[in-house]
C-alpha cells in the first residue's frame, strides 16, 4: 500500500476511496456501505469481508479506528487486516469482519499530520475533541439524548452485529504498546509480546492510564469495575457506558490496543523505582507549573477578540478547556493517598509521559487559535510548544516507529485475540 510505504498515514477520504477499490475487485467478499453520518455530514463508513463457509451467528468481529482524532493508524490498520483477511481467510471461517473505518471524521480532519516526522511536527496541527465529543467515551459523560451521532452509528453497528470481538484501534504518540480489555482474553500476553519483540517495540508495562489495573501478563490489562480500589483517575466515570462494553450486551469483549508513534525504551524498564511517592509529586509540581502557563494564556483571551462561538476556534478552544480542567484531578490524584510506595520505573516513565502529553496537547490547540488569529501571545506559545517536544523526545529518547510496523503489530494483536478468544 502507497500510504504506508511513504510513511503517511491516510485520511478518511483516502480511507473511503481504497476502501471502494477494495470492494469493487473482490464484490463477491467485500462490502463498503455507510453506518451514518458525522456532525458535519460526512459518511461513516463500514468495510465487511464476509465469513467463509456457513456463518455462525455470534462469532462476527467489529474493529473500530478512528475513535481519537490524533491517532490515525487505525484506519490503515483496518485495511491491510481486510486484504490479509482476504489472502489468508482461516479467520474468517464462519465469522464476518467489520471494520469502521473512521469513528470520527470530522475531528481527524481537523488533526492534520499525514507526516509527522517530529514530535513537533505531530503538534503543529494537534486536535483532540474532549471527552463528550469522542464517539466512543461520550456515553460515560453524557445523558442518551445528546449523545453525537457518531456514537448512535457505532451503537447501533454493535446491535446489528452483535460482535463476540469489539477491537478499538488506538496510539500513543510516545511510549510503548499495551492491551485494555473488558473482560481477560487468556494467552493473548504470549503472541502479543513476541511481536511487540520481533518488531522492537516497547510493551508498556505500566501503562499510566491502566494504573493498578489487574494484568494477566506484561502489557495486557483488564479494566477494573467502576468504584473498587483499581479504578483510579483515569476513568472515573462508569466505564459501562462506554460503547466498549455496549458489546456485552451480546456477550462480547472489546479489546483497546494501543501502539506508540514514537517509541522509548524507558515505558518497558521493570526495575523497581528508589522513590515512586516522590517522583510523583515533583511530576504533580510540574503538570500544575506547565498548566498554569498555558491556562495564563487562555484566560489572557477568554474575553478579547477572540469568541468562543467562533466556529473555527471553538472545537480547539473546547479541547483546551476540557483538558486544563481534567489536570487538577490528575494532579491530586498523583499526590493523594493512593499513590504506590512501590512500583517500576517503567510506571513512573509513563506517568511521566501522560503527565507531559496534557500540557503539550492543550498549550499545541490554543497554538493553532492563536496563530489563525494573529495573536500577539502566539510567538511566546510557540516557543513553550517547541520546546515542550525537543524536551520530551530528548528525555525519553525516542525513536519512530514506521507506519507499516505500526499497522503490522496492531494485525497480529487483533488476529491474536481472535484466536484466543473465538477460534477454540
């Protein structure tokens, strides 16, 4: 495939048309029709590669790319498994696949780095909606009678499927590769590390956003039940509503992989931290110095001549604002009395990326406003932005990992819980 062997990651509508080329020299076993529509009015576009022999009902697979704006490897994921799929169709006896190829168009177009060949890079044209406006988490935060029509397209693909096997596709932009799951896969820790090996990825083993979740192996993490001891900060809210557990409705499981951009050796150190309370804090102390700089910013526009219903500014705007206000949570929740007294350095590693990734994010969106604007805070911003990236490649030492490799490791993962779960 051109996209990957140029190193670029395909937008929806290249998605779309490769998706229809497909479907039109294999109409016999590939289907390309449209789920619904976005916000703004694109398609939302479902790719099928139909079972072989007898269909079994229940054993049809749904993967679902595109659900985070800024992370585009998802889609051409979806791809490359439908033609595997199609050369190799033992996973496909009696089993159908489904692949949404983008759960939100709208924001991937607004999160434009086909390229990125820095961190930097990756950060010009950052966009991630916040939380209410993410297909795939907006049920958590959200009464039903305002949810996006993305998230009704992408429930009721899971009620017309009824998947045994949800698969979302995700990236970090720095880090390592791990595996949320709604319910444990056994032996998926196996084939899933031995790829992440064969392809010199770091498996992260103390993913930040898994924190003291149970794991039935390296990288591999079973979110825990809303309100016991396990759920920490990160999904507060109740994760059943999430379309993630939409699937257990009919039984299903829904595993989240994620795969990095950039990776860093230090998200996979098992040594035991000399400190973990401490570190922490010190990276609580700077999460909160970094946020008020960018927050300074913002509240230095909030009511000059830049309105929030400026229709080009308010999804970033609102993006800011969720995630500064997200921070304090964060931050109290590293400093407060469930912080480990003992845990690895790859678990502070990741807390220390997580923590960095927050300011960046929400100081690289209010960028874009500024710079559209011609405000006289952008140049002192951009400088901020610059280098919050040159710092954050150098501390972790970070090293790309190519497109195709990152489509690659996300297959096996995906042909890996299949197997683990469906086929015996």
């Amino acid at each position: 495939m051109t996209l990957l062997r140029d190193m670029c990651y395909p937008t929806p509508h290249e998605l779309a048309l490769a998706a229809r080329a497909l479907a039109d020299e294999r109409p016999a076993e590939v289907r390309l029709r449209q789920a619904g529509t976005s916000r703004a009015g694109q398609p939302l576009w479902v790719l099928s590669v139909a079972a072989t022999g007898k269909a079994r009902p229940g054993r049809d697979v749904l993967v679902v790319a595109g659900a985070h704006a800024n992370e585009p490897v998802g889609g051409a994921t979806a791809l490359s498994l439908a033609r595997r799929l199609l050369h190799d169709p033992a996973p496909r006896a009696g089993c159908g696949w489904h692949f949404l190829l983008c759960a939100d168009p709208d924001g991937a177009d607004l999160h434009r780095t086909p390229r990125p060949y820095s961190l930097l890079d990756y950060h010009r044209h950052f966009f991630r909606p916040p939380g209410p406006e993410q297909p795939e988490w907006a049920p958590s935060l959200l009464p039903p009678d305002r949810l996006p029509p993305e998230t009704l397209a992408l429930t009721a693909l899971i009620d017309e499927l009824r998947p045994v096997l949800q698969v979302s596709l995700h990236a970090t932009d720095l880090g390592g590769s791990w595996v949320q799951l709604t319910r444990d896969i056994p032996g998926l820790a196996e084939p899933f590390g031995k790829s992440a090996a064969e392809l010199r990825i770091p498996v992260e083993n103390g993913a930040s956003d898994a924190a003291g979740w149970p794991s039935p192996g390296p990288g591999i993490f079973v979110i825990p039940q809303p309100g016991s001891e396990d759920a920490g900060a990160f999904h507060p809210e109740d994760t059943r509503l999430s379309t993630w557990y939409h699937a257990h409705r009919y039984d299903g499981t829904t595993a989240i992989v994620e795969v990095p951009m950039w990776a860093s050796d230090l998200v996979d150190d098992p040594a035991p931290h000399p400190d973990p309370r401490g570190a922490l804090r010190m990276l609580a102390g700077r999460l909160g110095e970094d946020t008020a700089r960018v927050a300074a910013v913002r509240d230095g526009i909030r009511y000059g001549p830049l309105p929030y219903e400026d229709p080009a500014a308010a999804p970033l705007l609102r993006a800011v604002d969720w995630t500064l206000a997200l921070i304090p949570r964060i931050t109290a929740e590293w400093t407060g009395d469930g912080a480990p007294a003992e845990a690895t350095a790859a678990y502070v590693a990741s807390i220390d990326a997580f923590g960095r990734r927050l300011s960046l994010r929400a100081a690289a969106m209010l960028l874009r406003v500024l710079r559209t604007q011609g405000h006289g805070s952008a140049p002192g911003l951009d400088r901020l932005v610059t280098g919050w990236c040159e710092d954050f490649a150098a501390r972790f030492q970070a090293r790309w990992v190519p497109v195709a490799t990152q489509v690659e490791h996300q297959s096996r993962t995906v042909l890996a819980a299949y197997e683990r779960l469906v086929a015996p």
